[in-house]
C-alpha cells in the first residue's frame, strides 16, 4: 500500500479546534513533526481539512 510522509509547517496556535484535533489524530503536536501514515481516502480527508498546515510527500 502506499505510503504519504506529512510534516506541520505552520503552528496550531489559534487555528480551529477542529482542525487541532485533525492534526493531533495525524500525530502531528509540533512545528516539524512528521509522519508517515498509509494513503487512503480517510487520511486524504484529514490532510484536505488542514492541507494549510501541512506538507505532503509521497513516501
């Protein structure tokens, strides 16, 4: 299955709780954090929610 690396680029401070609670499920808590999760439409949805905070890379 294919995997996505993700990694927070921007701060959660002051951001939507929604989209916090987005990222702490993606384990991303910290600015640089990454996280290499497998691609599936789920996470999709996740990354889409808070693709402003987020950097994506095919993995």
């Amino acid at each position: 299955m294919a995997k996505v690396t993700i990694t927070l680029k921007r701060s959660l401070i002051g951001r939507k709780k929604n989209h916090i609670a987005t990222a702490h499920a993606l384990g991303l808590t910290k600015i640089g954090n990454s996280n290499t999760l497998n691609d599936n439409d789920a996470i999709r949805g996740m990354i889409n929610t808070i693709s402003y905070l987020v950097d994506v890379k095919e993995a």
